[in-house]
C-alpha cells in the first residue's frame, strides 16, 4: 500500500503526476461513494486543465461504486456545495486546487447536507480505502446524471435570497473573475438581476475560464495582485471592486477608491448586517484579528463564538450554536441559510445592498473600524520548526500578556495590542496577525520584534 500524501488537513491538494493523477482521484471518488453508501454524489470542477479529466475519473471511480454521479460540470465550490443539499445527495465532490500553484490539482469533498467531512470518521476511512484499493463489488453500476442547468438555476437563486433587489440602487462594479470558474456563474447571476431590472453596471476583467491562467493564478489577497483590480476600479470610477480566487468560494472587495479592504473589515460588516436582522443571533470569528468583530457584535447585543481556523472547524461550530454567520479573515464567509457553508457570491451582494440601503461608499464604511482597530495584515514566515520558533515567541511574551488563548495557535493579548501566530493547515508556514486598539503606528515595531524571535525568512 503506498500512502496518498495528496490528502492534507481536511482537503485533499496535490502536484498533478506527482501525487496525484487521474487513478489516485478514481479511487478516491470510489471511495468517497463506498464509505457513504452513497445513493447519488454531486460532482463539479473549476477551470484548471486537469478537472474536467480528473472529474471524469471521478464520475468512473463513484460509478463503479453503484452510486449515480449528479454532474453539475464547470461550477465554484459552493454551487457543489448548495446542491449537494437541492438535490438531497449523500456527498458532494469538487475538483479545484483554488490558488495553488497551477502544476496542482485537488478535491474539495462534503457529505450529506452539505456537512464537512469528520476527520477520524470520515477523511481517514476514505483515505484508507483509497490506499489499499479496498473496494467492495457491486451488483449494479451507477448511471450518470447531467443536472448542470438545474444546479446552476437553483444556485443563482439561493444566493439572491439573501437581498431584497428593490433595494438595490445604480452602482458601476468591477469584476475580476482571474480567468478562473466564477465568470459564467456570476453572469448567470448578472442576468437575473438585470430580469429584475436593477441598475448595476458591472465592468468585468480577467472573466473568461481560462486553464493557462495568462494573468496568473487567481489569488486576490496577494499584495501583487490587487493592482488588477484596483486600478481599473480608479479608472472608471467604480463603485466598487471585487475579485474571486479560482473556485471563488472567497470574495476580495477593493473601495471606491481603489483601497484593498481587509477580510477582518468585511466580516465586522456583514455581521452587523446579520444581527440587524436577527436580534441576539449568533457569529462565529476565528481567533486571528478579532477585536473589530468583537466590538461590532458586542454593540448589536449578539453572540460572538471562536472557532479553529478553517472551514471544517467554522461550520461545525456553527452548526453546534446554530450561527446565522460565519467568517475569517481569509475572505471565507459562511451563511447558516446557504446550509452552513462558504460562498463567495452572497457577500458581493450583501456589501452591495449596504451601500445602496446606507447610501455610503464603502471607505465610509469602514473607516471608523480601521482607525479604531488597525491590524497588520497576515506575513508568513518560512521556519525550520514552526513548534519551537513558536515556543520561542511565548516565552518572550507570555509573562505580560493578559490572557493567553490556544485555540489555534498562540494568541496573547495584551492592554492595546494582540497577536496570534500559528502553522498553516495546508502549506510549510507559520502565520503572524497583530492588532492593536487605535495605534496603527505600533503594528510595524510589533511585527518586526516577533519575526526577530521567529528567526525565519518572510514569505
């Protein structure tokens, strides 16, 4: 048996024909069907040359497991995700590497409802059946379905459920989709807008699929890449800007003056936005910059709930408080009436109904939170022993910290300031976060001092 080291924390991620090829993700759809009996199982795949061919791999391996394939083609993970739940399917299965580099490929999986996989239960028993090829025989092989129209139609209408469209006022929008799997799906959702006669006039960029990528792979939340969606942004003097990662399960928002907005600021917004219309409802945060988040959920008497870092973590935690919100700092945003899970979609259109209802630009918006709690911004380090660099910070600092959380990581808070460092889930690195309350000019001491005990080179 030879171990699938495509098989990461809670995704699977891979070089394509170095550890992972079209066998490795047969056995693993086969798998996937195997361990869950599954009846039917929803397949999509975004842009990357290798997903069409590795999702028909996929449809052969849950096939061959008797279980009926639901193809609903070149989609995002959250159109996997929400039908998955339309179609009463027993797993869902997405082929997307999202920003990794574009020599890999990956599987993005949920079971029923739309639920994230148990680790010990789940992900390891695939994992295991995968590797050893442990597949039942079955008496009738499963039939394929094409559900493409229908999934996408009932998608398009999900999302805007979220927003009363008679609210919505004109607004120039710039669209950077990274050649990536979101253009056809927000056109999709552009129409139906435009059916309802809303004023949107939407500039899009980078918009076709595209497997070669030729403006690099979509992954707005590098500095380098925001300069694309910017500038045009201050061009034609857009109302606003937003930008999709490849599977655009994440959305990146840029002001009307061509500002890139933090991931912390978006999810203060849209938590307020929620606690408006769901008095005392509860928001899950992660524990990396959360004393925005804190103080907006405080103010509108809701609940604030800390989860570990990651998608599996949040919806599990949501579903346990029953959360009408969750989000991270990474631009992944989850909604308890989009089946608990990440989309980015519905945040594009919540930001944009706030500024059509507040009648502000979305610099006014968030202003006051950066000058109030000004954070540094995520910089990763590459460190030879993420534990013991780790260590080291601690035994600086934690003799005057206030308080000391290690939900994630190392958090440390202190009279104005807090930190939280911790080891990616899914890539060789350690992770730095500081914020401070109203002293921006801190945050740079801050980060370098911590990346001196650190001893490791910035990424």
């Amino acid at each position: 048996m030879t171990e699938l080291s495509c098989f990461k924390a809670y995704d699977i991620r891979g070089e394509i024909d170095v550890n992972i090829d079209t066998d490795i993700v047969y056995r693993i759809g086969r798998a996937i069907s195997q361990h869950f009996v599954a009846k039917s199982v929803v397949i999509g795949y975004d842009a990357r040359e290798t997903s069409p061919t590795f999702a028909l791999a996929i449809i052969k391996g849950i096939r061959d497991a008797g279980s009926d394939a639901i193809n609903i083609g070149l989609a995002g993970t959250e159109e996997m995700y929400w039908a998955v739940s339309e179609f009463g399917a027993c797993a869902g299965i997405e082929v997307t590497a999202s920003h990794n580099p574009i020599n890999y490929n990956g599987i993005k999986i949920v079971k029923s409802e739309s639920q994230p996989l148990h680790e010990e239960n789940d992900f390891k028993v695939i994992k295991r059946l995968a590797e050893k090829k442990a597949f039942s025989l079955v008496s009738k092989r499963g039939q394929m379905k094409d559900r493409t129209l229908e999934a996408r139609a009932a998608y398009v209408n999900r999302v805007l459920s979220f927003i009363d469209v008679n609210e919505l006022r004109p607004l120039k929008i710039v669209v950077n989709s990274g050649n990536g799997a979101a253009g056809p799906t927000f056109d999709a959702i552009a129409e139906k807008l435009q059916k309802a006669k809303v004023p949107f006039d939407f500039i899009r960029i980078n918009h076709n699929p595209d497997c070669t990528f030729p403006n690099g792979v979509p992954n707005p939340l590098l500095g380098k890449n925001h300069h694309a969606t910017a500038s045009v942004v201050k061009r034609v003097r857009a109302n606003l800007g937003i930008a999709f990662d490849g599977d655009f399960d994440r959305c990146f928002f840029f002001d009307e003056n061509g500002k890139f907005v933090p991931g912390e600021y978006i999810v203060g917004l849209l938590a307020n936005i929620f606690l408006e219309r769901e008095i005392g409802g509860t928001i899950v945060h992660d524990p990396r910059v959360i004393w925005n988040t804190l103080n907006i959920v405080g103010s509108k008497n809701g609940l604030a709930v800390q989860s570990k870092t990651g998608h599996a973590f949040i919806k599990q935690t949501m579903r346990a408080h029953q959360a009408i919100y969750g989000g991270e700092m990474s631009a992944h945003h989850y909604f308890r009436d989009f089946a608990f899970c990440d989309s980015g979609m519905i945040p594009w259109l919540l930001i944009a109904e706030l500024i059509s209802k507040s009648k502000r630009t979305l610099a006014n918006l968030v202003r006051d939170r950066f000058e109030a709690f000004p954070s540094s911004g995520e910089t990763n380090f590459r460190v030879k022993n993420a534990k013991a660099s780790i260590d080291h910070v601690f035994q600086a600092f934690h003799a005057d910290a206030e308080s000391v959380d290690m939900t994630d990581g190392l958090s440390l808070t202190f009279s104005d300031w807090r930190f939280n460092l911790r080891s990616s889930n899914t890539e060789p690195l350690v992770r730095l976060n500081i914020e401070s309350r109203g002293n921006a000019g801190k945050l740079q001491e801050k980060v370098d001092n911590i990346a001196r005990l650190l001893g490791g080179d910035k990424v």
